[in-house]
C-alpha cells in the first residue's frame, strides 16, 4: 500500500546496506515488513494466521474438490486489514500439494520496466525460509528482456512478502519464483510464465482493489473489477483505473486462464472499511481460485447424455419447484438421478428454461463448468422459477401450465473475428449459443433462440439490447465473442 513514507523506507534500506555490505546472489532476502504488516514473533504470527484461517473456514461456499487447482488471487495489506480475506485461500489451498510457487506482485515504491525477478537464495519470514526455484534464474536468463534482478525491490517491496507466512502456514515442501511487475505487456509475461508452468505449480497474484475511495463507491468500483476476473475480461480491467494496484498480474493471470480454459470462482471479498479502517477512505481486497479441469472428467465433460437421462433432469426440475412452492408432491413423478451417478457429477454448464404457450416464463442457468449438472440444474430451475429478474415469481396455479427445457452446455470458447462481416460469417445459426462482451457489459443467448431469430444481424442486435449496449454494438470495434454448443432436452407439451 502507498500510505508507508518512502523516506523512512530509503533510510531503512541506507542502514541496512551500511551494516551488512552489498545484497549478493547467494544471500537471503530477510523479511522488510515483519512487525509491521504482520507479526514479527512466529508464534504469534502462526496464533494470527490461525484465527483467521479458523474464521474463514465458518464460510459456506462450494469449490471443486476433483478439479485441480491452477492459480489464487489474494490481498497482500496489513494482516489486520485484508488478513481475513487472504485467510480464504486456504479453502482453497487445504489438502493441496505444490512444489512451484509463482508469486506475481506489483511495484509500489521503485519504477521499473519490465519485471523483478530477485536473485537471492530464498526468502526468510518469521516461520522459516522459503527457497527461490531454479526457474527464477531460467525466466533472468532465457527472457533477459522481460525478468531482471532489482535489489532495491528487494529491499522495499512488500507484496510477495506478505503472502508467505499464509503459504508457509499452510503448505510445505515448495519453492517459490517471486515476480514483481513493473511497466510490462502481461500478455508477453503470460507467454514466458505458461512454458514453466506443469501440473505441480501454482500461480499465486498478489493484489488489492480499489484505493482510498468511500465505502460505497469502493464496494460498486470493486464488484465491477470482481465481474471483470470472472468474466476473463483482461481488456476491461485494463481499461479501468484505480481497480487494483496488481492488474498487470491479473491481467497476466487472464491470459493465462483463458489460453489454458481456467474457471475462476469468487471465494471473498472485503474491504478495509469492514475489518480495521475508517468508511471515509478504503481499500478492496479479493480471493479468487482458479481451476482447471479434471483429467478424470474430460470425457463425461464432453460426452452427451441419452434422452432416458435427460428426463431424469427435467424430473428433477419439476420436483424442485414444486417442493419449493410447498406443491403435493404426488403429482410431480419422483426422479432417480442416482441411477445416472456418475455422469451428472460431472461439471457443465446448465440451464434451465421456463415456458407457458410457447413463451418465455423464466431462464437462469450458469455458463462455466463450475457446478455439477445435478447441482446446476437444481440451482437454475430455483433461480428460473422465482429469481430472474424479467418475471414475477412463479405461482402454484401456473406450474401445470409450464415447460421446462434444461440445457448443457460445451465450455465456452473465444471467436476470433476480424470485422462484422467476419463475424456474421463465422455464426452458425441453431449451432452456436453466443456470449458477448464488451467493457462491463455481457449477455448471452442460448442456440434454442435462433428459432426466433434466424438472422444474424437481428440475431446480435437484441443480444447486443439485452447487455444493455446500443443494437448496432456488434458492428463496433471492442466486442468480445465466445460460442458454446447446447444439448437440450424439453417436457412434452
């Protein structure tokens, strides 16, 4: 954070050069911020990190346990601050094993091009030295353009440092490639970072939110960078300011999730307004895991159901909203998604679709593979039946009349397109359910809605509408596009 005086700080490092002689390669980076940012005692250190871990662990959220997982976004403030919300990592974390950490940090007191790679021998903290892996050396060595040695980062920067007591709390037996950006293109960052990446690493982007605006506006600026992460939207964040101080690691993190299909899930946030500052002026913190996908569940992932199992789901669907509108369950036929186990553990993306009379009554559904398909549809057919925003809640007297449709979906993919032309050629009308994006805005329609609208340009301009964008947005520079392919099975009318 910014508010430490760089004065103190060029003193501080004056009097440790005088008493200890030139930093060499060989030598270990001691620990800056111990007794400020956190404890400098180990056990009280461990007792802080302890309480807040045991604190974070009364979360009630649902992450992946058969996915690995590929990268973590934390804050790196004072423990006191965003200490809670790092704590959130260790759902994360917990049971994992990894023998590379990459800690990506911005620069906040130095100025430099390019990237800091320190050529110490590891780094101390009060609860023990974490060795540097040999590929640090390799990114100095093989991309001398891009990763340099700083020393007076070493001595001054605070943003990796505080993420290891955390690590170090709860994982062993790894070795860390600490990264400090400074001006840099993340995309060519990500490209020298994706060849040392192997299924024992994990990339860890040490960054706050928004700093030093009131509560309020804190809370909206920092849910829209939030959105932004999870929509993989690097040309967003980087177009915003003041939306963390580590964007360039973010950014470099997108580029990597979105080359490698990395599903992001929000595990926290807060700010410093909520935990030990004033409202007036605060600072936003985030966790945020990344995950890939299962080997064990690649072919279920892309594999299709039959028609018996499909009307199981749709079972499942009528069965959840009449339990949820407290219905006789006597008239909804009882579904046995037991028998199909197995295959609807597997993550997809899922929606469910609510209509009377052939119009739409209701349609939420969740676009990654972040939820089993059992969970998924029993989310979305809650959500469609009395939680989208363009209908009423449905009533006991309209279930009778509804059918529903319950998709699955294909992971969503980028199309690349050059102009409006190339876009409205590459479109596969009844094939393609298309996403778009642009800035803050997204909106998607599923492949079922070309029956609708069979032209492509009337096609995007109420998608367009729908993101809340003007209708002719499709044909200006800065769309983002992805496509996904639906398998859907509806209720006979």
């Amino acid at each position: 954070m910014r508010n430490i005086a760089g004065k103190a700080l060029t003193a501080a490092w004056l009097v440790l050069v005088l008493v200890a002689g030139p930093v060499h390669a060989a030598d270990i980076r001691k620990p800056v911020y111990a007794g400020k940012f956190y404890p400098e005692k180990a056990e009280e250190l461990t007792a802080q990190i302890d309480r807040l871990t045991l604190t974070a662990q009364k979360t009630q959220i649902q992450l992946p346990v058969n996915r690995p997982l590929k990268a973590l976004i934390m804050p790196h403030a004072g423990y006191i601050y965003s200490g809670l919300t790092a704590a959130h990592a260790y759902l994360a974390l917990k049971d994992r094993r990894f023998k590379k950490i990459i800690i990506i940090g911005p620069d906040h007191r130095v100025g430099f091009t390019g990237c800091a790679v320190s050529d110490v021998r590891g780094y101390e903290t009060p609860l023990g030295t974490v060795l540097l892996h040999p590929d640090a050396a390799a990114l100095r060595r093989e991309h001398p353009e891009l990763f340099h040695s700083e020393k007076m980062s070493d001595l001054t920067e605070h943003a990796i440092e505080v993420e290891l007591p955390f690590l170090q709390r709860w994982l062993s037996g790894f070795e860390i490639i600490p990264i400090v950006t400074g001006s840099v293109d993340p995309m060519r960052c990500a490209e020298a970072i994706d060849a040392i990446l192997d299924e024992e690493t994990l990339l860890v982007v040490s960054s706050d939110l928004s700093h030093y605006l009131p509560y309020a506006e804190a809370m909206k600026k920092d849910s829209l960078t939030i959105q932004a992460i999870l929509n993989l939207d690097a040309e967003a964040l980087s177009e915003s300011s003041n939306s963390a101080c580590g964007a360039a690691g973010i950014e470099v993190l997108i580029h990597l999730a979105r080359s490698h299909h990395w599903q992001p899930i929000l595990i926290h946030r807060s700010n410093s307004g909520d935990t030990a500052g004033p409202r007036q002026s605060v600072v936003g913190y985030t966790t945020i895991a990344f995950y890939g996908d299962s080997p064990m569940n690649d072919s279920q992932h892309s594999s299709s159901l039959t028609q018996e199992q499909g009307e199981v789901l749709l079972k499942l669907a009528r069965k959840t909203i009449a339990k949820k509108l407290g219905m006789d369950a006597e008239n909804t036929q009882e579904p046995d998604p037991q028998g199909f186990k197995e295959i609807f553990q597997a993550r997809r993306g899922t929606f469910v679709t609510l209509k009377i009379n052939d119009q739409l009554r209701g349609c939420i559904g969740n676009l990654n593979p972040d939820k089993t398909i059992l969970q998924g549809v029993t989310d979305n057919a809650i959500n469609a039946a009395f939680h989208d925003p363009r209908f009423p809640r449905l009533d006991q007297s309209e279930l009778e009349k509804v059918t529903i449709e319950v998709s699955l979906l294909t992971e969503p993919q980028p199309l690349e397109f050059k102009d409006p032309e190339d876009l409205l050629a590459k479109l596969r009308p009844d094939i393609d359910g298309v996403i778009i994006r642009k800035g803050f805005h997204s909106a998607t329609f599923l492949p079922q809605v070309w029956e609708q609208l069979p032209d492509k340009k009337t096609f995007l301009s109420h998608l367009c509408m729908k993101a809340g964008l003007p209708a002719d947005a499709w044909q200006s520079p800065g769309l983002k596009v992805m496509t996904y392919q639906v398998q859907y099975f509806e209720e006979a009318h």
